[in-house]
C-alpha cells in the first residue's frame, strides 16, 4: 500500500479570491513506513502574499522570484502523487488549490481522479470529539515532538503529519506477533500478576455446636414445609 502524506502553504486563505500554492510537501509511506521518498517546490504564484499568509510560514515574494511556476513542474507532481491514496489535514483546503492550479495548467484531470484522498482531520475529529485537532493539538495530545515547528512549512509538516497519521491510526502495521523475548517477558508480568492476586493461605472456620444445632433445626423446618429431605 503506498500513501503519500501531503501539505501546502498559499498566498491566502481562498483559492476562490485567486490565492495560489507557493509551497507543496509530501512524505511516501510504503506499507505504512516511510520510505524517505520526499517531494518538495517552491512554487512562483505570480501575485502577492497575504500579510497573514506570510507571518504563519514566513516565505517572502523575494524569497520565490527565481522559482518555478506551477505548470513546470505539474508533471513531477502529478508522478509523484499517481495512484498513491494522499493523507491530507483538512483536505479540502490542499485540494482546492492543487486543483484550481491543474486547471490553469491546463491539467485535465482533478486530484481525485488519479489520487484517492484521506482527511486525516476527519479521522481526529471522529477519534477525538468535541476536542482541538489542529496538527499542533494532535502532536501535544499523542507525544509527538513538533518543537522545529516555529513556523508553518509543507515540507516539515507533512512529516509531522506521517507522524501523526501513524499515531492516530495504530501505529505502523503489525501482525500481531510479538517476538519470543516480548512474549517471555508478557508472561513473567502475568505470573507475577497471578501470585499477587492468590490469596496466600486461607482461613477455615468450623462452626460451633449451637451454629451446627440451629442449621439442623433449619433443615428440619425446610423439610417439612417441602415435604421432602433436605441432604446439605
């Protein structure tokens, strides 16, 4: 199974308002373990930041005067992401910009046409209710180090996010089977458990005549309120 854990940074929030992609990272996962595949642009929007959009991943108009735009390198792209199923944080947001910049390059196809898509946002949101679940949250809340993370960069947080996924999902694929020093320890622990849970000795109390008269006088007044004998 290979996955491809992906992240963008923008000029601004809405791709409807022309904001386009300046950044794109993505992470592979084969059979749930990184590869170390990794895919990186910086990407020449042709227009202005936002001063928001800025102050969250700090990636300055001078910084991509000499970068690519996206039309040449849509190919590495679209390759890289073929067929893989893509883990995206709000994957809506990622979406809708590397669609809107398909189509300006005259890309025919959407995404999701040769990409199946998982919100990992969505997943968080199902697992954990009513709590935050922003990338930041996550990583607090699954003890994940994200202390690089000063500012947003797609790169860093796709690999943060396979960390993430990963946690949020289970772990890396496991048989089930642990291997034979596991299993030795687990079964010390649980015959250590069992001596502590068996009561060391047990106290036997015999009961005295007049314990042992009153019982038979019960017997006596069951029997002959049933009309038959009692053996106990």
């Amino acid at each position: 199974m290979r996955q491809v854990v992906l992240d963008t940074e923008t000029t601004g929030l809405e791709v409807r308002e022309g904001h386009r992609l300046i950044e794109i990272g993505c992470v592979e996962l084969i059979d749930r373990k990184p590869t170390g595949r990794q895919l990186h642009h910086y990407i020449n929007p042709g227009r202005t930041i936002d001063e928001g959009a800025e102050a969250v991943h700090g990636i300055t108009l001078e910084f991509l005067a000499d970068k690519p735009d996206f039309a040449s390198v849509k190919e590495d792209i679209v390759e890289f992401l073929q067929d893989a199923e893509l883990i995206i944080h709000n994957a809506a947001f990622d979406v809708g910009f590397l669609d809107a910049e398909f189509k300006r390059a005259r890309e025919r196809r959407r995404t999701q046409d040769f990409c199946t898509i998982t919100d990992s946002l969505a997943l968080a949101r199902a697992k954990y209710p009513g709590q935050k679940n922003s990338l930041d949250a996550l990583c607090k809340r699954l003890g994940i180090d994200n202390s690089a993370r000063t500012l947003h960069g797609a790169l860093l947080d796709a690999e943060i996010l396979a960390e993430v996924y990963l946690a949020l999902t289970g772990g890396q694929a496991s048989l089930g089977l642990d291997a034979p020093e596991e299993r030795a320890a687990t079964e010390e622990r649980e015959s250590e458990m069992r001596k502590v849970q068996r009561p060391a000795s047990l106290r036997v109390t015999e009961p005295n005549e007049a314990e042992l008269s009153a019982h038979e006088q019960m017997l006596k007044k069951l029997a002959s309120e049933s009309g038959e004998a009692r053996h106990w």
